[in-house]
C-alpha cells in the first residue's frame, strides 16, 4: 500500500492532481488497475490516505520546529511552528493543494469514503496545545469571554463534548489562528498575492508578528530580527 501511495504521490508532482488516476498508478507499477483494487476501493480512499501520510509529513515538520524552542515560551513555539507550516507548504505546492484545496477532477470529496480530518489531528492539535499554554501562562488575549460565548459556544457544542479542561477563549483563539495562518500562507502557495507584493516572505513575517502582538497582547518585535526573510 505504501508503495502504491507513493506512485500516487509522484504523479500528483509531476503532473498535477488531474495526472493521478488508478490506470496511471498500474502503468507506473506494471500493474493492471483491477489489481490495485485489492488494495483500496477507489481512487477517493486512495487519495485519503495518501492526504493522511501528508498531514503526519507536515505534523511532524511543525512539531520538529515547535521542540527547537524551548517549551516555556509558548508564543516562540507557535511562531516557529506557523514557519515551519509555510516553509513545507512552499517546498511541496502540489501536496499542499490535495491536503487543503479541491477534490482533484474525478473525485467527489464527499462523505464516502469515510475520512477522518487529519488536519487538527496531526497539525492544528499542536498549535492549540501552544494556545492553551500561553493561557495557562496568563499570556492569551482574546475578545471577552461573554461575547465569545454568545458568539461562538452555540456552534461548538458537540466539539466541546469531552474536551474537559479546554476553555472557550482557547478554541477562540485557535479557530481564528489557524484561519489567519492558513489564509496567508495558501494564498501565497497558490499565487494570489503575486499581482500586489514582490516579497512575500517579508509580508508573511510582518503578518506574523502582528499576529503574535494581538494574540499576546504585547510587543514581540524581537522575532522580527531573528527571522529569516529570504522566503525559506
């Protein structure tokens, strides 16, 4: 299975999300399509788990960034792992655009096959983990909680279910990072920022620190001079 998910992988590369068919996959391993179906039912749940390796691939990237700083600078972490998210993203345009853009041509994105969402599972999961330490810390500013609730808490009901110790404010301010960082780094990845800006990385940066001053409620321009700005 691993090795058919890695042929997949290729053609998505090389030739875009329409180059990925089962026929292309039995050319590419000398094997007919009826054979791969011993191994995934359709191209939908082949895809599916091809997206679930990505999600570990970019899971592990931002959490190998997150363990370089050190843990009691929460703020720091979520910095370096908001980096490290548009650095793999940057190197690998393609797979980004399966992870996190339409249903390539011929598959349906719809409710079958069953597909867990390996987005907060092997990413978001660490940038709440920050969010919560930086409140634990007393270090989280966020709207007030009355609005928030009145707001937000109707439409979260059924996700707060068993989060025990997870407060509102948290998933707030989650929910709304992980928007704005993903805002800005998939429009960088798919060129819509080209026609206004020369440098996106310095844009990235400076959205970033201004992130990090709204989220903390203080200056935090120090990570501005330790930042590389060459686009890496």
């Amino acid at each position: 299975m691993g090795e058919i998910k890695d042929v997949a992988r290729q053609l998505l590369v090389k030739g875009g999300p329409q180059a990925v068919s089962l026929r292309a996959i039995s050319r590419e391993m000398g094997m007919t399509p009826s054979a791969l179906y011993r191994y995934f039912p359709s191209l939908d749940a082949l895809l599916a788990g091809v997206r679930s390796d990505l999600f570990e691939e970019l899971g592990e990237a931002t959490m190998e960034a997150r363990d370089s700083v050190p843990g009691d600078d929460p703020l720091a972490r979520l910095m370096a792992m908001a980096r490290a998210f548009r650095t793999w993203g940057l190197a690998h345009r393609a797979e980004f655009g399966l992870m996190l853009g339409p249903p390539p041509p011929g598959v349906e994105g719809g409710p079958e096959p069953q597909e867990p969402d390996y987005a907060p599972a092997c990413v978001g999961v660490a940038f709440l983990g920050e969010i919560a330490e930086l409140n634990r810390r007393g270090g989280l500013r966020t709207p007030s909680v009355d609005l928030i609730e009145d707001r937000l808490a109707p439409g979260l009901r059924e996700y707060l279910t068993g989060q025990e110790g997870l407060e509102l404010p948290v998933i707030f301010a989650f929910l709304a990072a992980w928007a704005r960082l993903y805002g800005i780094i998939a429009m960088e990845i798919f060129g819509h920022m080209a026609w206004a800006v020369t440098d996106s990385a310095a844009l990235f940066e400076t959205e970033l620190i201004n992130f990090a001053q709204q989220l903390s409620g203080s200056e935090y321009d120090r990570q501005l001079a330790g930042s590389d700005l060459d686009g890496s």
